[in-house]
C-alpha cells in the first residue's frame, strides 16, 4: 500500500483545481491512499521562526514524512503558481528537505487556452532543488475547467477521463520503480491491480479483446451527499481473483475523494462492507 499527498494550488473551496484532483484520486489503483493537504492553514514561513518552529508547520512536515508520492493540482497565479501552495513548499524544505526523493505528477489548468502551462514548469523547475522525481510525460495541461464538469463535479469528457487515466497509470509506474522494492517480482505483483479499469458514466469497467465487458461497478448519485452501488459483476472465468473486491475499492476510493457516504444496494457491496469493517465510516 502506497500513500500519497494531494496538494491544490487554489484555496477556493470550488475551485476548479479541487474538482479536477477529486477526479484524479478517483482514478488512482487501490493499492494507493490519498490525502488531501491543506495548505491553508499554514503561517507565511519566516526562518526566525525555527528551528523551535510553528505546530502547524511541524504537524504538515510530519504527513509529508508519511508519503510516498505528490499529486500536485494548481492554477495558474500571474504566470507562476499560487503562493499558498509556494509557501507550503518552502516550510517543507526547511530546516531539512522533507521532499526528497519522492514522487510527484503535476496537473496545472485553467479556464483559458493554456491550461496553466507557466505555473506547471514554474513549478517543475523548484523540484530539482527539493529532489523531487517528476513524471515526464504525459505533460498534464487542462485548459477550459469551466466546462469540464456536470452536476456532480464529475469529468463529462470520456477522452479527457482517458488522458487523466494515462497521467495516473505514469505516476503509479514511477512511484513504484522508485520505491525499495526488495525484488521485480515484488514490484510487479504490488504496483497494478489484477485487471484495468474504465471509467465511464456511472460505472467502472473492464472489456476484453472481444470488446465484451467482463467486469463493472454501477453507481449513481441519489443524492449530492451519496454515492449509491447498484450492481458488481464479474465474469465466471475472472471470478476468485479479487476483480470484485477491486471494483468495489475504486468507489470507495471516489467516495473518499469526493467526500461521499456508499450506500451498497447490490448483495456483494453489503456483504463487502460487512465483512471490511474499516470502511464502515462510509457507508450511510
């Protein structure tokens, strides 16, 4: 299990940069844990203020400390990044450099045409400093964030879920080859889980050669405040090999990311969640 911070440039609590890095988590394996971190709270860094330091710095040094990797979503402020999310870089690489051989995909957009394309390398540029090992390609640009979502803040655009999916697959691939892994096998048998998914409207899925879906997840939204499990189904030949428990694992992780309560209606996802009682807390 992999654990990952999520930075967002923007402190808005609507902003666009959010939406976008709740739909990157939803898309994240379910061998990888995201939290959020909230820049926001943290005092302008002034050096006369350490080493005794400030709790809110210390307590933010201590979660990158946990990580594994970065997932850094931001706008664009005046051709460089916000300063909150500036700010927080610099508290983390003082006294020492808590970024140090970690991880990070960046994800830069904006409701323009250039998709925060100066913000993104502004912000590439501090990683060969704080020894940060970026993902190289895809380069992520999301331009026209005001028209990317529906009612629910969801991704509309199957082909942008897909690129998003390309720059999640890039990341999990980096984040495992840089990891102590003690062996190859190791690696291979952690860092993918035993089949891909889609995702599409309303559900997460997987079709074969034959272009026959042979696993999928339904959801809905009943309401703003829930996500609804209608059905788990895997094909007899995929069944004993975790497919469904992995199915069910991608909606918990998009609850988790959007801040949602499961309601499992089919008989699997009940009887997932009785059985896993630490996702309890999910589930209305």
């Amino acid at each position: 299990m992999k654990k990952i911070g999520v930075f967002v440039g923007s402190l808005r609590k609507g902003s666009y940069s959010k939406k976008l890095a709740k739909a990157l988590v939803s898309l994240l394996p379910s061998n990888i844990e995201a939290e959020f971190l909230d820049t926001g709270v943290l005092p302008l860094f002034n050096d006369d203020l350490d080493p005794n330091g400030v709790p809110e710095w210390n307590h933010f040094r201590h979660q990158l400390d946990e990580l594994d990797g970065l997932l850094i979503v931001t706008p664009e402020y005046n051709r460089s990044i916000p300063g909150a999310l500036k700010n927080a870089m610099d508290i983390v690489s003082r006294p020492i450099n808590h970024f140090g051989g970690r991880v990070a995909l960046v994800v830069s957009d904006s409701i323009g045409n250039a998709g925060g394309y100066g913000a993104n390398h502004h912000l590439r540029q501090t990683f060969t400093t704080l020894d940060i090992i970026p993902v190289q390609r895809p380069e992520v640009y999301i331009a026209h964030t005001d028209q990317l979502f529906d009612e629910n803040d969801m991704i509309k655009n199957e082909a942008t879920i897909g690129f998003l999916q390309s720059a999640i697959d890039a990341f999990t691939k980096l984040l495992y080859l840089t990891s102590l892994s003690k062996s190859v096998g190791e690696f291979l048998d952690d860092s993918t889980d035993p089949l891909p998914l889609t995702l599409g409207d309303g559900h997460y899925y997987h079709k074969n050669t034959d272009g026959k879906v042979t696993a999928e997840i339904k959801f809905n939204f009943d309401t703003p405040e829930t996500v609804t499990i209608t059905s788990t189904t895997v094909d007899p030949e995929l069944q004993g090999k975790g497919i469904a428990k992995q199915l069910v694992l991608k909606v918990v992780a998009m609850a988790k990311a959007y801040q949602l309560k499961i309601i499992p209606e089919c008989s699997y996802a009940k009887s997932f969640f009785e059985t896993h009682k630490e996702y309890q807390t999910l589930v209305r």
